[in-house]
C-alpha cells in the first residue's frame, strides 16, 4: 500500500498552487493524509477529488468550514498498522514522550505544524512522522512531502522527497 504524507499546504497564503509534482502523488497513492493547515476548502476538495482515500485534520490555521468538514484528530487501520494524524504536537523537546502518552493505541503518528520535516521513533514504539511543507519551507532549506509503503504489517520506503526551488 502506498502512503503519500503532506501538510501545511497553506494555499492560497504561502503559495498560488500546489508544486506538480505533489500533484502528480495524489491519483498514485492508496492513501493520502494531510495533517492540516490547509487554509482553504479549495484545497481539500481537490484533494478530495484526487486522492483514492484522503485521511485529514485541520489545524490552527484552518477556519470554520474546514473545521466543519475535518476532524482535530483522524485514524486509520491500514495493513495491520494503526496510524493517527493530528496538527499540531508540541515543542520539539519531549515530543515522543508526550506524544506516546497521549496516543499509546497508535503505531505511526503524522503531524504538522513545524514545517520541519520529522522521523522518529519514541521508547514505546511509536513512530512520529512530520513531512514538512510543500509550499512553505520556513527556516528548511527545501519544500518537503513524504512517502512510504505498507506491506505485510511494517512501514518501508519511508522517503522524503525536497521540491525543486520555485
């Protein structure tokens, strides 16, 4: 199963457009998540329109309709594996401590917020995955997503792909 991960999109704020080759992802993967900041319902609808399984929060950033339509926190079962999604997590310092605590069902956590991409893994097992932004990288050197595979109950191919300057 191919997971396409993304967040803070920030469209039309921080960006006019998504990066194609984000777009190009999109139809490719089984699952897509979005661990919000949105910023528009245009965006989740074309999401929504491209993606075979769209599994999405909203974030501090995201307004009424948004928060309307898209939950604060989202899980999914998938291969055997329990993923959860939330926005926003914390300071850096203590993150898969809190972040065990408060999530202990889960075996993959996808979050945003920080723009800074993030892969670790906490003492409980639980795997913390952040992929940046593909359309505003902040203090990073390059606009990020990320992607990866479920097979026979393991996340592999876990790859984070940086965006040509635009």
């Amino acid at each position: 199963m191919r997971l396409l991960l993304t967040s803070d999109t920030h469209l039309p704020v921080r960006a006019k457009l998504l990066p194609d080759q984000l777009l190009a992802e999109l139809p490719r993967a089984d699952v897509v998540f979005h661990a919000g900041d949105w910023v528009d319902e245009a965006t989740l609808d074309l999401f929504t329109r491209h993606s075979r399984r769209l599994v999405g929060v909203y974030g501090n950033n995201d307004g009424p309709g948004l928060r309307a339509r898209l939950p604060e926190v989202a899980r999914a079962d998938l291969g055997g594996l329990r993923f959860g999604v939330i926005h926003e997590t914390g300071p850096a310092q203590g993150r898969e401590t809190r972040c065990a605590a408060r999530f202990p069902d889960l075996d993959i956590l996808v979050f945003g917020h920080s723009h800074i991409p993030w892969d670790t893994t906490a003492a409980t097992g639980l795997r913390l995955l952040n992929p940046g932004s593909p359309t505003d990288r902040r203090r990073q050197p390059h606009h990020t997503y990320l992607t990866a595979t479920v097979a026979d109950g393991t996340l592999t191919e876990v790859n984070l792909h940086r965006l040509p300057p635009r």
